[in-house]
C-alpha cells in the first residue's frame, strides 16, 4: 500500500493537463486532506432498464470509473479477485488492530465489483476505494491519465497481494513479453534482449491503423550498413545486421495504449492527434509473433472494451464502450428514426385505435425522451381521443396507472408513480396482434454477425459513462477510430477463453458466500428506505372543514367556535381513491349522519368559500387535482346551518372597501368620508352596493388607480349599473366610492380628484422614520375615529413599500408642532382613544410600543446648568426609582463619547413636565426624591407616560 501511495503522487503532474473540462468546483473550496462527503436525504435511484450498475463521478474521477468497469467486465480478473477470501485478505474490522494484515485495495475491490453486480441502484460509489488509495479530496477533484493509472493500479495491487494465493494475478492475465533480436548478416549470430509489458503503447501519428502500428513495431527490420554498421562481438568488428522486435508471449487479455497525445516542438505545445485510426472487433497477432507451433486460435483475440476520451489535450472527459461477456445486462433498446413509427392518423382499423398499448406509446413517442407525467398522460390520451380512459378503457383495462403497471415490459413508473417513460426494451408480443406487421414500434437489435439470429447470440455492447448505462450497437465503435471524441484504450481478450454456462447472466456466479449475504442485505435495506421514501412523497396533507361547524355570516362561511375545532388536519396517501378519502373520514366522525358531500374550499378574505364538490370515487386523488394542503369542505351539498350555500368561482366572496359621507344624528351628511368594508359575491351587480347602504339612488365610482387616495376614480355609468363586480374588474381589496346622487356635497371635483380642503379631515401623515430607504418619504392613510392604530401602521408599511418583517417591530408616534417625536402609541387603540385628529403627523418608527403594563419615559443626564443629550427609556411602571437609575445609566453609557458617572440615588420628579428646555439653561421645576423614596416604584410616584424626568449626578447636587 505504501508503494502505491508513493507512485500515485508520481503522476499528480498531469493534473492540469487532463482536469476535467466541465468541473466548476475549485481546490480551495476544500481544506487540504479533507474529504467531502454528504449525508444523502434520499436513497439512490434503482438501476435503469438495462439493469446494469454505473459508478458516480467523485468531481473528476470519469479516467477512474471507465478502467474500473473494464475490470469489472473482465470476468476472469473478477472471479479471481472473489477467490481470495478473508483467510487471505483479512477483514475490514480487524483493519485498527495493530497486528492484523488487512490487504485494503482488494477487499475494496471485491466490495465494490459485489456491488456492480448485486446492489439494485442506478450508480455505485468509489469514495470507500479512493479512500484505500489515500486519495484526498483534491486527488478525487482531479483528472488523471488513464493510461498511466492502469499501470499504477496493477503494481499496487500486486504489492497489496503479495504472500497470498493471487500474487501473480496480474502476471498470469496481463503479463506478456517482446523480444529483441540482432542478427549478424555475416555469422548470423543473434543477439537478443527480452522485455516485460503489462500494455503495448502504439502510435497513432502517421499511422492508419492498430494492425499498422503493430506491423511497423514487430514486422519491419531496421537495417544496419553503410555509415551505420553494427559491432558484432563473435566477429569482433562492424557488420552489417538487421534489428527487429517479435512478440514472443502473449497474455490472455491484451492492453493496448494509442499515444493520442504529442508534443510539437515548433510550436512548443501539446496537441492531441485526432485524425482516423482505425483498429478491428477482432485481430490476428500471429504476424507479429515469433514462430511456433501453436494453433492459430491462440492468436485470435476479440475487442471487449474501449476507452473513449472527449476533448483535448487540456481537459476533457472519458467514458467506456464495453462488451457484456456473460449478458448480464438488459440488452435491448428502441430503435429510433426520423417520424415517430406510430400515429393515430396511421392506424386505420378501430381495433387498433381502441387499443390503449397504441395510443400510449403513440403519445409517448411525441414526448422527449419519452417521459411525461402520469397526470399529463390522462390529459393528452382525452385530447387525442377525445374521450378520457375512465370512460373509454377502465372498465376493461382498470385504472390507468394499473394498466401501466401491468404492462411493466413497456412502461416504467418512477418510484413515485408520478412519471412514466416507454422502455426500450418493450416487446412486441404483447401487441403484435394489434399492429400491422410494416408498423412494428419496438424490435431487438438486428444481429451484426454473420450467422446469428437471435439477440442472445449478438454481441451485447454498451457505453457507460459514469452514473449512465446505455446499450449500444456494435458499429457504433467505428464513430470512435476519430475526432475529439476518440479511442484512448484497448482491451482485447483471447477469443478461445470460454465462460461456464452457469455463468450466462447470472450475476451471483463467483461472488463469495459474505458478500452475497452483505449485498442480499443491502438490498432489503434499500428497498425498506425507497418504501419510507415513496410514502413520504405520496402523501400530502389535508385540511378538513367540517359543516357543522361552521354558518353562514356576512356573505362566507366562518367557524361557530373556533378555527381549532372546525377544522381537522388529515394526514392521506394521493395514490388511494376518492371513495377511500370519503370512508377514512366516515370512520373519523362517528357521529356522521346521512350523504357526505366533499368539496374543493379556499380562505379568502371575507371567509371560507366552496368552489367545487369531488365526484368520480373511484378516481384517484392525484388524478381528481387534488393540491397538498387543499382545504376539503365536509357537508351535505345542499345547506350550512339552514342557509342555501352557493358554490363556485362565479359566487366567489369579495371583500371590498365602500367609502361614503357619514350622516349624522340629525340625517345630515356630515364632511368625513366613512370606509367600511362590505362583502358581495363576485357575480352580484355592482347596483347591490346601494341597496346595502340604503341609499335609493346614487353614484358609483371606481377606484381605478387600486387605492383610496389615487387619483383615478371613475363613474359607472347607469347603464352598467347591471354589470357584475368581477365583470367591472373589482377583486378582493378594492375600493369604491358611493355618491349620493341628492347630496350636493360632492367628494371629487370636475376632475374626479379628491378635494384638497375635505381631505385633511379624513387622514394622516405617516412619514417613514426607520432609517430605511423607500420610494416614499411620507403617506396619507384614510382613517376615522375608530379605525385602529395598527391597521394605519400595516398601511403605512404597504404604501411605503419596506420589509414585511416591520410589522414586528415598529410603531408609530405623534410628531407635535415643533416636529419632536411624542410617545408611540399602543396598536390596540382607536385614533378616538388615542386622541389623534385627523390630519395629524405620524412617524413611522422602528421598535415596539410599550405595553399597558410599561412607561415609555424621556430623560437627560446632565445638571440644571448645563442639560444633557434627550433620551429615552422603556420601563415596567412597577420598577423602583432604585433600579431605574441604574437602567438610564446604561442607556447613557451607550451613547457614542459617553463615559459612567456615579449617580446619586436621587431621581427629580415633575408635578406635570419635569423639566422645560429653554435658550441657553435647563428650568428646573420641581424638587427631588430623597434616599427615603428610593424604594417607591414610579406608579406610586404618579410617574406616568410622557413623564420627563432629568438625572442631576451626586457630585452637582451636593455642591448645589
């Protein structure tokens, strides 16, 4: 493990030429040495339809995952790797004991093939292997040459496996030799030299092909003569000879490495070589061999994998096209072409277009990859059909989503049910005796070699980059002899190695008894978190608002008691049906009596309204549209309390402000304009308005501009009158003006503006004082004398448009002539009881009003000489004169320049204003509390709100 350690940081220097293109992730994200692992909130996806296992990209790790997939597809090294048990091996728990061998590399191997074999998910992972390299983060968000870490591998793992049964695992599958011979044209002696390759490096400039390459490296001889003669040591002189190089072992699997990257030395940088470079499915090394008796089958090998690489020689990408030995893959796909094979307008018999296998993939193949939402499905099937399935095919068929299930050899669910796609893989059996033979949606690849019909027989090919397996058709491969995208490595095995039967896709074949268990046990641990998971993603939750609970009042419904108690919060799967949602509540309410109407509610403004009842109990939730949270109103249909309830969008509730002159006790209009709210349904004529306010005939404007103090107010003209609100374009909020047509006190002039002299009376200023930035400086609020202070404050932070977070935390305060900010005032008053007039000015402040239980106090620290900074304080009233002192001494403290002066215990107490600030002194109004009174709290002291009060320190008051 050491030694692998030492030859991986040899190859760190090809870093920054081979790191990943599309890797956005910089270095310094990541501590040195750390590792990044996250905890995932759902667990990994089950395999795709080709039923083979991906690995996951770590960042930069692809070079990586492409040689381990041909290991892994390489049976022979595979099964080896799993005859090595833990006798051997040791065990991953004894790997902290300081006298245990625990061989890491390979147990890490032989987890992770168990896992490409057994695990049912979509990609596996190598952060438990990268580990056992002792790769850090950085290592894994770095691209590798591939090339370079095959051989780095292989010499790790047989120092790792020395002293076990497999030390010469890598020798006896990969190991081959090449011998060099001299031969003497005059004595004919040989000289010779023998080499070791675990992989042939190749040429690829100027050279066509693999079989070209190997005929210039092993065919062609170097001649030594004329000025370039050789010294032959049995003649002991120069001599004219011929050099060459033979193969003289070959190994069962042959590694081929192209040299796709050179260096150009005119120009000074690297390039990668992209012209064509053709290489065969199947080669013939005995020409390139040295001479002997073997059969020719000894010298027959078949391409089984090619690793691909995709860019330049700065960045890229890899991925690997591989051959599926023992099949243990799901090789069939689609085959596509320009049209869609199936359409509705083909499809001439009614038997056909009855059929709903037709139609559904007809519509599938419209979408993109194929794949469209359940939900989507049923609404696209009623538009090309003009019928819907419950209708047409669920009496024969059942529900859709069953039928989709039933036909799992053609369609696949999500986990969730949610989505649906058309495999690739669907048979025709199922259909072939409702499609013309010339219309055959579906087919298995077509056999490639000569001689074979069937599928089973054809060599199953498949590209697999990273976490996505995709079967692929052998001449595919010839896409990659050139380009950007082009062969990096390859990897032939002898065509007279055979596999057992039994291993012919079986993918537990060869894998030892603790990992079977271990991956057996992993799959039921998956398969419990899906279900956990789909549960959680199929259920939603429901409001449910029961019907005697609540009546009927101003135009909504409303709850009789409480919200609590009207209201139930149901907790149900979306896959079950509409008559299971109705008998789940049935069991619910025992004291249910008598039809059991279910309908669609929403909170509006005015209160609760019901828009549309849920018919159809065999349909599922999810296809009844039925949202997560929906508010579900439980009646009879027909009455709420006695009252005949209207349903539906068209009667909807609509809160809407009226504004009017407010008459007085003697029937007189007074000059305030009165705002109330008022609720009518939406389809109600807008004439209603005067009917509600008993007035026999008027006027009526609308506020085009959104808001009462805009300057778009427009009349309805008489012949309108007739017109609905939603007709009129009147929504929840929106006011409307109502004039007398006998008052000749009009609110608006000619102009249809508001008249400046009536609109002082009727509101206020508010100016934004929170040291916030707004469009707005300063609003007027439409008010009366019983409007509530906090309704003014949530205007004024609308109109100002500041944070919605300001509710929480700010108030308003009278601004007095001088512009002096006054106490704020509680949120719970009226403008009445606050005694504000209207007109008056309002400063929008942050912080909260103190509550009736607290003082909110002005006070300065200083002398009656020279008067401090004004300050003010928040206090409980039933706070002693002791403890205040210290509080204001705080608050001073706090100032910027301030510095703590000792005070006396002594507080100056008011009869109404304590102290009154004139030019040039402080005036000094009233004596002070002695020692005596220190434990008077300020409500005994008649301290009250706007008190002010003025703290003299000790060292003043005793030279004083």
């Amino acid at each position: 493990m050491s030694l692998f350690l030492r030859v991986v940081f040899s190859f760190t220097m090809f870093g920054d030429l081979f790191e990943e293109e599309y890797s956005t992730v910089s270095n310094n994200q990541y501590g040195k040495g750390k590792k990044l692992k996250t905890k995932a909130l759902e667990p990994p996806a089950p395999r795709e339809f080709t039923n083979l296992s991906g690995i996951r990209n770590q960042g930069g790790t692809c070079y990586l995952n492409s040689l381990l997939q041909t290991l892994h597809f390489t049976p022979e090294f595979r099964e080896a790797l799993f005859s090595l048990g833990p006798e051997e091996l040791g065990l991953f728990e004894d790997k902290d004991k300081p006298d245990a061998k625990v061989r890491i590399i390979p147990l890490q191997l032989q987890r992770l093939f168990a896992q490409l074999l057994l695990l049912d998910q979509e990609a596996a992972s190598t952060t438990d292997l990268t580990d056992s390299f002792g790769w850090t983060s950085n290592e894994e968000m770095r691209q590798h040459d591939v090339q370079e870490l095959n051989r780095i591998l292989f010499s790790a793992l047989e120092t790792s496996l020395v002293g076990t049964s497999g030390h010469d695992l890598i020798n006896r599958l990969y190991h081959g030799t090449i011998v060099n011979q001299i031969v003497c044209k005059e004595c004919k002696n040989v000289s010779e030299r023998q080499e070791d390759f675990l992989d042939l490096t190749v040429a690829v400039k100027n050279v066509s092909g693999l079989e070209d390459a190997l005929w210039n490296m092993y065919v062609e001889e170097e001649v030594f003569d004329c000025d370039n003669l050789y010294h032959c040591g049995t003649c002991d002189r120069l001599v004219k000879a011929a050099k060459s190089a033979k193969l003289r072992k070959l190994p069962p699997f042959l590694t081929v490495s192209l040299l796709r990257f050179n260096f150009d030395f005119v120009k000074c940088e690297r390039y990668k070589e992209t012209s064509c470079y053709t290489f065969p499915l199947r080669i013939n090394l005995k020409p390139f061999c040295e001479q002997s008796e073997l059969d020719d089958l000894e010298y027959i090998y078949d391409l089984f994998s090619v690793i691909i690489h995709k860019g330049g020689c700065y960045g890229g990408h890899y991925h690997v096209y591989i051959k599926d030995v023992d099949h243990l893959g799901n090789w069939q796909f689609q085959e596509e072409k320009s049209k869609p094979d199936v359409n509705l307008k083909d499809l001439q018999s009614e038997e056909e277009i009855d059929h709903p296998l037709i139609i559904l993939k007809a519509i599938l193949l419209e979408e993109e990859n194929n794949l469209i939402p359940v939900d989507q499905l049923g609404q696209k099937l009623l538009k090309k059909i003009g019928i819907s399935w419950n209708k047409k095919y669920r009496k024969q068929h059942g529900p859709l989503r069953k039928f989709l299930q039933l036909h799992s050899q053609i369609f696949l669910l999500s986990s969730d049910e949610s989505t649906v796609r058309l495999l690739k893989n669907s048979s025709l059996q199922a259909e072939s005796d409702f499609q013309r033979n010339d219309q055959q949606i579906f087919k298995m690849l077509p056999p490639e070699s000569p001689g074979l019909n069937n599928s089973i027989s054809c060599p199953h090919w498949f590209d697999i980059n990273d976490s996505k397996v995709q079967p692929i058709r052998e001449k595919d491969i010839e896409q990659q002899f050139q380009g950007k995208e082009s062969a990096y490595m390859l990897f032939y095995r002898k065509s007279q190695l055979q596999r057992p039967p039994e291993a012919r896709a079986n993918p537990r074949y060869g894998v030892p008894c603790h990992l079977l268990n271990e991956m057996d046990a992993a799959n039921i641990e998956l398969q419990t978190k899906r279900a956990e998971c789909d549960s959680a993603n199929n259920t939603f939750e429901l409001h449910l608002h029961l019907g005697p609970q609540y009546h009927f009042f101003n135009g909504a419904l409303h709850p009789v008691v409480s919200q609590t108690e009207s209201v139930w919060d149901l907790t149900f799967d979306k896959r079950k049906t509409l008559g299971d949602l109705r008998q789940s509540i049935f069991q619910l309410l025992e004291f249910w009596e008598g039809d059991m109407i279910l309908s669609v509610a929403k909170l509006v403004p005015a209160g609760l309204h019901i828009y549309q009842s849920l018919g159809g109990d065999e349909l599922t939730l999810c296809e009844t549209e039925i949202a997560d949270g929906e508010d579900i109103f439980v009646w009879n249909g027909v009455e709420v309390g006695g009252v005949h309830i209207q349903t539906g969008i068209d009667c909807e509730p609509l809160l809407l402000n009226v504004l009017h002159l407010d008459t007085s006790r003697d029937g007189e209009k007074c000059c305030q304009v009165i705002e109330s709210p008022h609720v009518f349904p939406a389809n109600a004529e807008v004439g209603t308005v005067l009917t509600a306010l008993a007035i026999p005939a008027g006027v009526i404007f609308i506020n085009s501009a959104g808001c009462p103090g805009g300057e778009g107010w427009t009349a309805i003209p008489k012949e309108d009158m007739r017109k609905t609100f939603r007709e009129q374009g009147l929504r929840n909020g929106s006011s409307i003006l109502i004039q007398d047509s006998h008052d000749d006190n009009s609110l608006l002039t000619k102009e249809e503006k508001w008249v400046t002299s009536m609109n002082e009376i009727d509101w206020l200023h508010v100016k934004n004082l929170c040291q916030l930035e707004s469009e707005e400086k300063q609003v007027k609020i439409s008010a009366t004398v019983n409007t509530m202070v906090f309704d003014i404050r949530i205007k004024a932070i609308k109109e100002l448009k500041l944070m919605k977070e300001l509710a929480d935390n700010s108030c308003l305060r009278p601004i007095d002539r001088n512009g002096k900010l006054l106490c704020p005032v509680p949120d719970s008053y009226t403008l009445k009881e606050a005694e504000l007039k209207m007109g008056s000015s309002l400063g929008l402040c942050l912080g909260k009003a103190p509550s009736s239980s607290q003082l909110f106090l002005f006070f300065a620290m200083g002398s009656d000489v020279q008067p401090g900074t004004e300050m003010e304080i928040i206090v409980e009233e039933t706070i002693s004169v002791r403890d205040l002192c210290p509080l204001i001494q705080v608050g001073k403290s706090d100032q910027p320049g301030s510095s703590r002066v000792p005070l006396a215990p002594r507080l100056w107490l008011p009869n109404t204003i304590f102290y009154k600030q004139e030019p040039g002194h402080l005036r000094i109004m009233a004596g002070y509390i002695s020692r005596s009174g220190n434990k008077m709290s300020l409500k005994h002291l008649t301290i009250t709100e706007s008190s002010e009060a003025a703290i003299q320190d000790h060292w003043n008051h005793q030279r004083d």
